[in-house]
C-alpha cells in the first residue's frame, strides 16, 4: 500500500525558486503554504509582497497576491483587509523593508491593531540590492556599505523589532522564531499558524520575525551561513514570544 | 438627496464621491483640504463606509492602493506638499492600473510654501507626478457644482480606463460656499475581474502587479499603457468655451483662474472688445486640437495661471505657436483681479494696433 507522505502544498506554486542556495526564503514561503492549506483559507487570502528578494512571491504563492512598494505592505494590506475584511490578509516583508524605509508603516499597523498578519524576515542585510548595511546588522558585521564593519558611535546599533513592537498596545501576539534547524522550523510554523488564527478570528495585528540566512552576501557557505546565524544573530535577537496579548 | 445645498468645495467633493459610490477614504490632514477629510470621517461610518486617518500622505496613497487592488472605489485627498509625497504610489497606481480618485487642492509652493491657492501643481499633475511613462487623467473644476460633478465623473473614468484620476482644485475651490445640487444616480456595478480580493471561486489566482524584470514584458506594457493613454487623449477631452467664435484674443484659463477671466472677458465685451474664454476642464488630456482651430481663428492667446507659466507649455504645443501666446500669472497665493486680466488683454490688442 503506497501513500503520499510528503507532496507540495496547494498554495505554492509548481515553480523553482530564483532564491539563492541556502537562502531561507523558500523554507518560510513553504510553511507559510502548509499553514494556509491547513487552515482551509487558500481561496479568500490575499498576500502583499512588497520590493526586496521575495518581489516576485507573486509567481510562487498560489493565491492572490499584491506586489506593494518598498516599505509599504502595512498600509497596502490595511486598504485591502479593510475592502475584505473576512479574508486572510498578511504581509511578507524583509528588513530593510520593514525596519528601515518601512518603520512608520508598520508601526502604526500595529498601533492600529490591524488585523494582518505580518510575516518579517530578519537576515540583517540588504538582500535584493547585494549586500548592503540593514537597520537591523549586527554592530561589527561588514556590508557593501559598512566595509569596516558596522559602527556603532556613527550608525548605531541593531533594531530589534519584535521588542519594539511589543511594546504597542495595538499588537496582539508578536514572536521571534528561526528556521535554522528542523525543531525550530516546527515552532516557526507553530508560530506563523498562531499568527494566522488569530487574525482569522479577528483578534488583531500579529507579527512573526524569521531570523533567516543570507548566505550570498555574508560571503558564507550555506552550512557556514547556519553556524554564524546561531553564533551571531541569535544572542542579538533571542527567539522567543515577547508579546501574546490574550495569551495563557 | 437631490435638493440645492449650500456647501463648501471640499465638502461637496466628499458628499459626490459617496453618491458616486465610493465607500473607502484614506488621507491625511492638510491645509487647505482638511475640511474633505473631515467630512469623509463623519458620513463614512453613517453609511458603512471606511474612513481612515492614515499615518501619513505615503501610507494614505498605499492603502488605496490596496483598497483599489481589492476592488474597491477609493479616494484620497490632499494638498500639494502631500500629492509630492504620493508621487510614488501613484505612479504604482498608474503601473498596476488601479482605478483611485486622488483629489489635489493646491496652495502656494514650492516646498512649504503657503496655504493660500495656487495652481503651480499643473506641471506635476499633467506630466505624470510620479516616476515612469505615466499619465494622469487631470479634470480641473471651476465652481462647487463641478467640484461635486466632476468628482463622480472621476470615479466613472477611473473604472472605465483603470486609470488613477485627479481632480486639481485650489484653495480657493475648496474653501469658498456655493449651492449645489447632487443628482442620486442609480450605481451600476463595477465588474473587476482582475482584483486581488482572494480567488473565491476564480480559476486562478489574481496579481496586482507592476513589475516586469523582462525588458520585452516591460515595453509591451507600456506600449499597453500608451495604447489607453492614446484612447483617453481621443474620447475625454473637455472643455468650455466662452465669445471665442469672432474673438480676436483668447484668454485660456482654468478652475478659479477662469471664473477671473471671465469677468474679464465680459468687461471687454462691454467695451466692444472682441474677446473671448477657453476653459480647458480636462487638463489632461488636454483639448489641443480644439485650441489650434481656435488658434486659425483669432489673433492672439493669453494664458492666465496662479503660476508662473505652466499651463502655457500646453497651449503653445497646442497651437503650434502659429498665433503670439501671452502670458499673465501671479503666485504664491495671490490672485489676479478680473481688471490685471482686463488690463493685460488691452495691451494685447494695443500692441495688435501698433503693428498695423
């Protein structure tokens, strides 16, 4: 007797990934999948995929996608959650996005508690653009645009959304997670499931930060990239949720 | 309600877009449009209706551009700083083809410049305002009844071409009270097959998108976009005429500059002055062909503008100069009297004298 144990979910597409070898963009993009198809919602969600690697999410998710500029997927996803409000509506946004050009927006998502849900992926560099100093780089780390390494007394020091985030009253459950061996892909998706179940019963604005690798422009290995994740980002950005409003 | 009302500019602009079926309002407070916004935040939750206060002017253009990807008639209204800001997420509009109403009532610039009426937004307006081969379609009101008419012909034009539409005001449209009348008109449903508002029972997913990596896929686009710009420019043109048939000057001016000239014009008249008004109200597209048969016809334009000469470009591509285009603006919230105008169409004709 033959059955099928593990198969493509239907809300990705039957697409390669254009995504570099040991990026982790395609891990999250298929939990992301699995946690839609799981929740039966594939036919009423609505994604917003602003400018950074995953643009072009739109030819890997298979249901309706918005493409938004950079920074702006908070706002977009507002209009259209507010034009749609019985459908799942989530953002999927790096950190230069998210932390740098599109501060203002996603703050005010959360202080508004719109009921989106944001998935965040924290890679602490510019991906899109080569390699480039992200709000959220680690003091030290070299970039195209920090080649001396991050300076703390010029460029200051790491953003650590979840953190901050946590601290607006708006934000219904905000976690840190990363898919950076496979028990920690399990919490990440136990984690983005929550997210999604919550806006699904209209409690308000959720954000998940994926710590991810970017093995391409930190000059690594896709296994050296893994190492220096758990070495390096993990003590600046502990995993963990650091708000769950309506929690046990 | 289809009585005469006595209203304010800015809030007939919002009691038109409602009848006209707009149910989402994104914006932020600025002067001289704040009045709209804020009769937008009472009537929305009256009838069901979305009023939201955005963070700022770039995350007011971006939830409408969410709100029109998902389907929906959707407006967003400011003053000249805040369009500048909007540039980019109108030109996402324009790139995405999502139909939207975006209401500009100008003030004095550039940078901060005043809150007293301007309309040194032509340029920005017209020529695209954001980045890319785009274009805007620009209707310019002229009273508080067009202000109302013209908003719920923006709406029809922005589903019927899937274009952003921007209805240019000033500070003086905006603020000034007027009897108006808005006729109820029975709401045909917009049929949007291709908006993002989850698949349902559609056989595929929807993109609202306006990238294109592909060089080949980009330049079919645009050439798609020049190809709706090119039946806007033939079927939209607008405009209103005024004693241009023996006139030998034309004055040419619109939204509060036009009701300036005129009086203008009808001073002249008085005085045996053959004179005559062009009011372009599409100000793009703009009534070109109309001008150059004027331009056959009379001996000189003059361009009257809260500017220092934008409108004017347009007039002169119009006629192919084939006529002298004069020119009298003032700025930075000044505005001219009916007799500057007068005064200018004189030295016109004077000059016309001279050369005989």
């Amino acid at each position: 007797m033959n059955s099928k144990l593990y198969a493509r979910p239907e809300s990705l597409a039957d697409v390669p990934f254009h995504y570099c070898p040991g990026c982790q963009h395609g891990i999250v993009h298929r939990i992301i999948a699995e946690v839609i198809d799981e929740l039966g919602v594939r036919k009423q969600t609505i994604g917003v995929a602003p400018v950074g690697c995953s643009v072009l999410a739109y030819d890997y998710f298979n249901f309706d996608i918005v493409q938004a500029s950079h920074g702006r997927a908070p706002a977009v996803a507002t209009g259209v959650k507010r034009v749609c409000p019985d459908s799942t509506v989530f953002t999927y946004q790096g950190d230069g996005d998210l932390a740098s050009i599109g501060c203002a927006e996603i703050v005010h998502a959360a202080a508004r508690g719109e009921k989106i849900t944001t998935i965040f992926i924290n890679n602490a560099i510019y991906g899109m653009t080569g390699g480039q100093m992200a709000p959220t780089t680690l003091v030290d780390q070299v970039t195209t645009t920090s080649p001396y390494g991050r300076n703390e007394n010029q460029v200051g020091t790491p953003l650590c959304i979840s953190e901050m985030l946590s601290t607006i009253q708006g934000a219904r459950f905000i976690a840190r997670v990363a898919v950076n061996n496979p028990s920690n892909m399990a919490k990440a998706k136990a984690a983005i499931k929550k997210a999604f179940q919550l806006q699904n019963s209209g409690e308000g604005f959720c954000l998940i930060e994926v710590l991810s690798t970017c093995p391409t422009n930190w000059g690594m290995t896709p296994v050296e990239a893994v190492k220096w994740l758990e070495t390096n980002m993990i003590p600046q950005y502990p995993l963990g949720v650091f708000k769950d409003a309506g929690g046990e | 309600m289809s009585e005469t009302r006595l209203m304010k500019g800015n809030e007939a602009i919002g009691e038109a877009a409602i009848v006209a079926g707009c149910r989402y309002y994104f914006g932020y407070p600025i002067t001289p449009q704040t009045e709209l916004m804020e009769y937008m935040a009472k009537r929305m939750p009256q009838i069901e209706g979305v009023f939201l206060q955005a963070e700022s002017e770039i995350a007011a253009i971006n939830m409408v551009y969410g709100a029109a990807g998902a389907g929906a008639r959707v407006m967003t209204s400011s003053s000249s700083p805040g369009i500048s800001l909007k540039a980019e997420g109108i030109s996402y509009c324009a790139g995405a083809e999502l139909p939207c109403v975006i209401v500009n009532i100008m003030r004095g610039g550039p940078g901060l410049g005043s809150i007293q009426p301007a309309q040194a937004d032509y340029f920005q307006a017209t020529k695209g305002g954001g980045h890319g081969d785009h274009r805007n379609i620009v209707l310019a009101p002229n009273s508080v009844q067009e202000m109302a008419d013209l908003t719920m012909l923006s709406f029809e034009l922005a589903d019927k071409y899937r274009n952003p539409v921007m209805l240019l005001g000033d500070g003086a449209l905006g603020q000034m009270m007027e009897p108006v009348n808005l006729e109820e008109k029975p709401l045909v449903p917009q049929e949007k097959p291709w908006a993002a508002n989850g698949q349902g029972e559609r056989a595929k997913p929807n993109v609202i998108n306006s990238l294109y990596l592909k060089p080949e896929q980009l330049e079919a686009h645009n050439i798609h976009l020049q190809n709706k710009y090119q039946k806007i420019m033939e079927q939209e043109c607008r405009w209103e005429e005024f004693n241009v048939e023996d006139a030998e000057v034309i004055v040419v001016a619109y939204g509060i500059t036009s009701r300036i000239a005129r009086s203008a014009v009808e001073m002249a008249r008085r005085d045996g002055l053959k004179v005559g008004l062009f009011r372009p109200i599409s100000l793009w597209p703009f009534p070109s062909e109309r001008l150059l048969t004027l331009a056959q016809q009379t001996k000189a334009f003059l361009v009257s503008e809260l500017s220092a000469g934008q409108m004017i470009e347009d007039v002169r591509l119009a006629t192919k100069q084939i006529k002298p285009v004069h020119f009298y603006g003032r700025m930075g919230g000044m505005m001219p009297s009916s007799r500057e105008i007068y005064n200018q169409i004189n030295l016109i004709l004077k000059e016309k004298e001279a050369v005989k």
